[in-house]
C-alpha cells in the first residue's frame, strides 16, 4: 500500500466531513425556525410523523439534528413518546438519502465540474451576506460541493486498495466474518459520529473493489445500527424523556438490523432482480443504496403495529424519583363505589400535595439561587398530582353520595387549587431572592431573617400529618405573623422613605414580603379545609367487610 493511497482515503474522507458540516450547519442557519414548525406542525398523526423525520434529515442530513429536536419537542410536552418515535422511522429512512446522493452523482457526473462551481458560487454568497440566510445557504451549497470533491477523492484511494487487497479476505461466509463485518460499520459510525460519512467509506470501497457486494451490505447494517451511538451519547445524564427517545432509536435500529441480516441473501437477490428490471447501473453502489433504503422501509413496516405498545412500555421505564413522586399513590378508581373510602384516599393525595408545595415553599425561602430544576420539578408534580385529584373528586361528585359528604366533597378542590397557589407562588419568590439585592442595614436585615424562620414554622405547623397538628394552633401563628408582617412592612417603608434602603431595594423586599405572606396564608387554608375532608373520612370510614360488600354491588 502506498503513502498516497492513504493519504488519498484520509484526504477524501476529511474532506467529505468537512462537506457534511457545512452542509448540514448551512441548512440549519437557512432554514431557521421552519424546520422546527414543520416538525411541529407535521406529526398530528403517525404517518404524518414519519414523512416529516424523513423530509427533515433528507434536507439537513443530519438525523442527530432531527433527533435533538424531538426531544426537545417530547419534554416540552408539544409532542408524544409516540409521535417521536414515527419521526425516528422517518429519520431512519432519510439517513439513506445520502447514500443515493453518492450512487446517483458521485459515480455519474464528472464530479470537479459539478462540484467546483458549487463551492464557489457557495462561498461568494458566503462573502457576500455573511449573517444572513444567504449566506447560510451559501455555506450549505460550498459543503455540497466540498462533500462530493471528498467522495471523489475517497474512490481513488479505495481504487488503489482494491488493487493491493484480496477480495476474498473481506468476505462474510460464515457467522464470525459477518459479525466482523457488521462490527466494522459499528465502529466506522462510532468513530466518525456520522452514519453518512460510514456509508460514503462503504461504498467508495464497493465501487473500488475492496469488498464484495455481499461484504458491504453486512457493513451497511453495522452503519446502521452505529448510528444509534449518537443519540445514546447524548442523553447521558438527560432527562427521562430524552432517554426514551434514544431507546426508542435503538430499539429500531438493532430490530431492523437483525431483520435485515437474517433476510441478507433474499434482499439482495430481490433487489438485484428489481434493478435489472429498472435499468439501473451495475455498479455496486446503486445496489446498497437501494438496500439501505430497502431495510430501513423494512424495518418502519415491522415496527409499525408494535409502535404503540414501544411507547407504553418505554413510558413504564427510566422513570425517575420525580416521575414517581407525580404518579398518584392514593386515588384508585376501584373504590369509588365506596365514596367515604375514595374521600379518604383523596385526603390522603391532597396531602401529599401540600407536603410538596410546602418543600417548594420553604425551599424558595431559603435559596439563593433562580428557580432551579428541583422547584420546577416540583411544580410539575404538583400540577399532575392536582389535575389527577380534581378528575377523580369530578368523578366521585356524579355518584351517589350521603347529603352530608356531598358537602364536604367541594373542599377537596378548594385545597387543590390552595396549594397549587402556593407551589405557583414558590417559584416566583425564588426568582425574586435571586434578583433582590441584599439589606445592607442590619437590624432590618435581622428581622427579615426572623420573619423567614416564623414564616417556615407556620408552613411546618400547617402540616395535618403532624401528631402535633391543630387548627388553633395554625389560627394563633397566623395571627402573630400578620401582626409581624404589617410591621416589618412599615419598617420597609421608612427605610425607604428616610433614605436607608434605595427604593428599588425596597419594593424588591416588599414583593418577597407580600409573596412569603401568600404562601403561609395558602398554606394554612389548605390545612384547614384538608381537615374537614380527613376528619369526615375517618370518621366515617366503613370496615373492611362493608368496603368489599360495597364494591361488589351491581
């Protein structure tokens, strides 16, 4: 082998890379929010789904671009697990439109007269509007150029390969050669993070005469499943929603895979036939790009009634503490039949929610820092929570209910909506202790700091879990603490007033003041209305034996 046969395939493939970037980042740029809105706007039903994962990456080619965005689009809620998963198919199928570039132009047309042009045409527009679309597009035209001249290259190198290397020696007889073969692509696509740049080196390396036909195909397979690694780099640490996404890609990649390895001979054979019969080239590259094509369709069809039940099964998995915590432990539609028992699990879910509006509560109090991901996961459990009681008290309300917890049942979403205000107030005091500025007069700033503790002692008293709970006892600190308040707020006042404290300082201190007192006041009312509801419950609640002749009633 000769040093310019290597440095022709490094060359070529650095070069075809380099194409790919550009490319790939040019059209993102050009593009800007359509691709999003279209992604956004094209999935309202499966197949709809998979036609826009495929335009997309056809467009950018970049199925990690496509990827990224879905899972932006799952954990921002403005798409389904399921709908991300018919846009992964889609995505799987656009990946091999690279492949047709490669077959169709690269092996077809004299690529310097096709490509150079390109490129300068590309970079004048670069030139000439350099932060606009224009110019993003420009770009992208110079990377297809730049990613062809790349593919050329990279066919005289493996030309020169193929004339030092046996053929026979990359074949896939038997089970270990075809493991090694299918590796390779893994490893080709691990390596260069781009499943493109693994299929151009493939098949740069059929038309060459590196390996056979059959060889290739099996590294293909590889590339394909190889591509999977991008995405699993990528939700390394992120959240449960990203990594269902990336489990999905996997999941259909190595099942279409093992299909498309166990049918190799008859998809070859099949696609052969259908290539004479459409008069295409003999050229091996024309054969696996149609076979590239032909797996991933292939595998979209397997998987397509399976798609629902994939989606089930991965929202049932890689949950972690906060999915949990938001996943009601107490309302159980098997015992609204007995409505004193479903009172009394909904007492029980409604206390669970203000033990975690009460965490955010005293959390704010205390942070030194903007709202961060604990407070905005707790809200998000809140809000679950609080949707899935106020659903379960609608439902118990249209049974037949005794007069007497028929009136008691409407303060079931009074509590709710009190501690929702609570955690809602919660995030807003963190944002605002973040930004405040600090008190630099000490004794005001002292009893700030005594108002927090009494404020944090009303939210811990506020808890009917507690042995200790009493109404009166939260009736008589409310008391003290408002009293507390008017004062600390009228010292606010004068210190602006006599000029101790800046006035922008001021209302900073009067707006975490007015929302700390919020949060104790909504604290306190859940607390009290809660009690109606598990005093009544208990109260109330029938034996075991009642409970099971209750639910067996026609």
């Amino acid at each position: 082998m000769s040093w310019q046969v290597i440095t022709n395939v490094l060359g070529g493939l650095g070069l075809f890379l380099l194409g790919m970037h550009l490319m790939t980042e040019g059209l993102k740029l050009a593009s800007g929010q359509a691709l999003r809105n279209i992604l956004e706007r094209s999935t309202a039903t499966p197949l709809r789904g998979v036609f826009s994962g495929l335009f997309i990456t056809s467009l950018v080619q970049s199925s990690g671009a496509v990827t990224v965005a879905t899972i932006g689009f799952v954990n921002a809620g403005l798409m389904t697990l399921k709908q991300s998963i018919t846009v992964i198919y889609g995505s799987n199928i656009g990946t091999t439109t690279t492949g047709w570039l490669v077959a169709v132009i690269g092996f077809n047309f004299d690529i310097k007269a096709f490509a150079l042009p390109l490129i300068g045409l590309g970079m004048g527009m670069r030139i000439i509007a350099n932060n606009q679309r224009l110019g993003a597009l420009g770009e992208a035209l110079a990377g297809f150029g730049v990613f062809f001249i790349g593919i050329d290259i990279l066919r005289t190198g493996f030309v020169g390969l193929g004339a030092d290397y046996a053929v026979q020696s990359w074949h896939g007889d038997n089970l270990a050669g075809l493991a090694l073969l299918v590796g390779t692509g893994i490893l080709f696509t691990m390596l260069m993070q781009s499943s493109s740049a693994s299929m151009a080196v493939i098949l740069t390396a059929a038309a060459g005469g590196v390996i056979t036909l059959e060889a290739a195909a099996a590294m293909v397979i590889g590339a394909n499943v190889g591509s999977t690694s991008t995405a699993v780099l990528a939700v390394l640490g992120a959240t449960p929603n990203a990594k269902r996404v990336a489990a999905a890609h996997v999941a259909f990649n190595l099942i279409t895979g093992a299909v498309a390895l166990l049918l190799l001979p008859l998809l070859l054979w099949s696609l052969g036939v259908l290539r004479a019969a459409l008069q295409l080239d003999g050229e091996p590259v024309a054969l696996l790009a149609l076979f590239h094509t032909a797996f991933n369709v292939l595998g979209v069809i397997l998987m397509w009634p399976l798609t629902t039940r994939l989606a089930s099964w991965l929202e049932r998995r890689l949950r972690v503490a906060e999915e949990d915590e938001a996943r009601p432990k107490y309302l159980d539609r098997n015992v609204v039949n007995t409505p004193v028992l479903a009172l009394h699990a909904l007492a029980q879910e409604l206390a669970r929610i203000g033990a975690i509006s009460r965490r955010m509560a005293k959390g704010a109090i205390s942070t030194e820092l903007a709202p961060g991901q604990r407070l905005a996961g707790d809200k998000a459990i809140v809000d679950k929570l609080t949707n899935a009681s106020v659903d379960f008290s609608a439902t118990l309300q249209r049974t037949s209910l005794p007069a007497d917890l028929a009136d008691a049942l409407p303060n079931a979403p009074r509590v709710a909506r009190y501690y929702t205000e609570v955690a809602e107030t919660a995030l807003t005091l963190a944002d605002l202790e973040a930004r405040a500025h600090r008190i630099e007069e000490a004794a005001l700033a002292e009893h700030l700091a005594q108002f927090k503790v009494a404020t944090i002692k009303l939210l811990d008293a506020a808890n009917i879990d507690d042995e200790h709970f009493s109404t009166d006892a939260c009736r008589h600190q409310l008391k003290a603490l408002e009293q507390d308040y008017q004062r600390l707020k009228g010292e606010l006042l004068r210190a602006g007033t006599q000029g101790l404290l800046p006035t922008r300082h001021m209302v900073e201190q009067l707006d975490i003041l007015s929302d700390m007192r919020r949060m104790y006041q909504q604290a306190e009312k859940g607390g009290r209305y809660l009690t109606t509801l598990s005093t009544y419950a208990s109260a109330q609640r029938p034996s075991a034996a009642e409970a099971a002749a209750s639910n067996n009633e026609p």
